[in-house]
C-alpha cells in the first residue's frame, strides 16, 4: 500500500458509517474501520482522534460558516433575519450529503454517548451565535433567543429534511420553519397542511 492514499478521510468516515449501521457504534473498532477502508489503524488516527470524530468532524467548520454568514448579514437586518442569511448558508453545505446525513442520525439516535455529543455541539453552536449577535450589537436576551431559534430551527428543518419521504431542499424546510414560528410568535396559527 502506497504511502498516500486519495480520499483517506471520505474512505474512512464511509467505512465508519457503514460498520455503525450494520454493528452498533459500540461494537465497532478502530481497526475494523481502517481494514474497511483499506487502511491501517495509524493512518486513521492521522485523521480522527477516536471512532466518534468520524461523525462530528465537521462541526467546528459548520460552526465557523453559520457564524461569518450571520456576522456578514447586512448591519441593517434584523437579528432574525441575519440568522435567517445563517441558516441559509449552512443548509447549501448539506444538500449533497442527504445519505450521509440520514445515516449518521440514525447512529446517533441509537447511542446515548453520541446524542449527548451531538447536543453539546448544538449548544456550542448557540453560544457561537450568541456571541456573533452580540458583536453585532444585539442586547441581550434577544442574542442569546435568536441564537436558541436558528439552532431550534435548524434541528427541525434537518430531522424534517432527513425522513425518508422528504426530497425538499434542506434550505426550503429551513425558511418554512422559521416563517412557522414568526407566524406562532406573531400569535397566528401554522397551518393545518404542516401540523
């Protein structure tokens, strides 16, 4: 085997992913995931630093792009609104990943390690988002509630997006989200086609 394999870290997650859907993320090992993917246990850790990075190596560049997109909303938009432009631009990362995406929940949603991990990644989502609103002169705590609302919607949108009948873009399920709520939080009601 070579010294430098092409699509190491793509080979690696898709390994990972499918060992966790056939076994149980607890019953998988490192080393299987590697010989999966046709690599040695080193060569992963070059690029994980443990079998649950796999399914949140991304979240710090997630973080990074929802955050610079609500900070260069324009200074005249509303908080919503500026997180709306968030919402936005994170959605368009994940529309050609809808399979990845549905099976990674799927193995999240199974294991009680990881849905704990992925709650402590929403949150620090929020608190990046808190701090981005705040930087743009939004009081609190109405920082600190937009933020909690574009994460909430977020999360709604995706597990929208993810079902298995569901072809929308997760980008339309996003917006209709949070015209729900501005509609709930204006005191109207959501519609009967969405409840």
């Amino acid at each position: 085997m070579g010294r430098w394999e092409p699509n190491t870290r793509e080979r690696l997650a898709k390994a990972a992913l499918d060992l966790y859907g056939e076994r149980g993320y607890e019953q998988t090992t490192v080393a299987e995931i590697a010989r999966t993917a046709g690599l040695t246990e080193r060569t992963f850790f070059r690029h994980y630093a443990d079998k649950r990075e796999v399914l949140f190596s991304g979240a710090v560049e997630l973080e990074q792009m929802f955050t610079q997109a609500v900070a260069d909303a324009p200074p005249s938009a509303a908080p919503i609104d500026a997180m709306a432009a968030g919402l936005d631009a994170v959605c368009a990362v994940f529309e050609e990943r809808r399979d990845f995406a549905r099976k990674r929940h799927a193995v999240i949603s199974a294991t009680a390690e990881l849905r704990e991990r992925e709650l402590i990644k929403l949150a620090s989502l929020a608190a990046a988002l808190t701090g981005t609103l705040r930087r743009r002169g939004v009081p609190e705590p109405a920082a600190s509630l937009t933020a909690e609302t574009g994460v909430a919607v977020f999360k709604v949108a995706f597990e929208r997006w993810i079902t298995a009948d569901e072809t929308r873009p997760l980008a339309l399920l996003a917006r209709e989200s949070l015209d729900d709520l501005r509609s709930v939080a204006m005191g109207g009601n959501v519609p009967m086609s969405e409840v």
